[in-house]
C-alpha cells in the first residue's frame, strides 16, 4: 500500500506493518531470488515508492524497471529518478522478526535517472529504463513477469512499505481475478495479506 508523506507514517516504528516481514527473517526463505530485484525510489529528495528491475523476453538485462503509475513518475520526472538498492536490514541482524525496524537502511547504491517509457492508470504501471544497469557487485536481480489470465495459489509482495526497509508480505490463500476496486476481469485481487 501506499502512504502519503504527510499523514504520520514515518514515525519511528510506524511504518511497516504486522502483515510485513523483514527480507532477513526466515520467512522469506525460497524467494532470495526475487528479494534483490526491489528498490525504493525518489524524485525530489524524499523516497515515496518501490519499483523493481523488470526482465524482458530477450533476457538481455536491459534496465527495465517498473513502479506502480499511482506513484507519479511520467515524462516529466523520469529523468530525475533515483532508485536505491538494498535498502534493507543487514542479515546479521538484529532483526524485529516479523519487521517493524526502527532504523535506516544503508543508501550508499543508488542510480540516477531514467528514460520514461510507458504507463497506464488502469492497470497501474509505469515502465521506464534506467540509464545505467545496476553494478554486478550489487547482485540485483530482474524480477519474471507472466501474462497469463489466471489467479494464483498463493501471493508474494516484496516491497518498501511507507518507503521502509525493504519487506515482504504473503497471503497464503487463492487471489481473486478482479477488476480495479470494483467487479471486473482485468486484474488480480489479493484478499488478505
């Protein structure tokens, strides 16, 4: 979910959820794959969302990267977008298991700008490419896409909730498909995380 920056979210504590696990914790085992290809993002000095490094059917590591449309980057600001890695809580510790850290995250491997390429408010996405790829040292990952029209057993988010550490989330029951807030076939709802 996404919060505003002036509501008292970003109080000390605050910030993740019960439902949100720290990307340490044992919980998050079987997707270390799909943790590093997170980042959260800023335009403006202040981070306000998350993204990720998206592959392509070429595989070729082209530096896509996908946020959510909601989150405001567009043709204007594209170029001013800054995205953080690894902004997450050592593995060595200590961690607040299921996650509600107090503390910063290390923001030391970043990347500025982006070229905008395409988004779309109904389906909630915005696709840019970066103008560098991460660094190998880094070790980000490009998340997997499918477009197949079915629901799934099971839903994994991995994310900066409120632009906290990063997170992970999991809804063990079937998602739904849905349409956005309302009836409809165009998207995939998950019910309870």
């Amino acid at each position: 979910g996404y919060r505003g920056f002036f509501d008292g979210a970003f109080e000390a504590g605050q910030r993740s959820g019960s439902c949100n696990y720290d990307v340490a914790c044992d919980e998050t085992v079987g997707w270390e794959d799909q943790i590093p290809c997170v980042a959260v993002i800023s335009t403006g000095g202040s981070t306000f969302c998350t993204g990720f490094m998206v592959n392509n059917l070429r595989n070729d590591r082209d530096p896509l990267f996908q946020t959510a449309n909601h989150c405001g980057v567009n043709s204007g600001n594209a170029a001013s977008l800054v995205t953080f890695w690894n902004y997450q809580d050592p593995a060595d510790g200590p961690l607040d298991c299921p996650g509600n850290s107090i503390d910063s995250g290390p923001q030391d491997q970043f990347l500025s700008g982006s070229e905008f390429l395409a988004s779309n408010a109904a389906s909630d996405f915005t696709l840019v490419r970066l103008l560098q790829s991460p660094p190998d040292e880094w070790e980000v990952s490009y998340c997997g896409w499918s477009a197949e029209d079915v629901a799934t057993e099971f839903s994994v988010a991995i994310h900066h909730p409120a632009t906290d550490l990063k997170r992970w989330s999991i809804d063990y029951e079937a998602s739904e498909i849905y349409g956005y807030n309302q009836p409809g076939d165009t998207h995939i709802r998950v019910l309870d995380w």
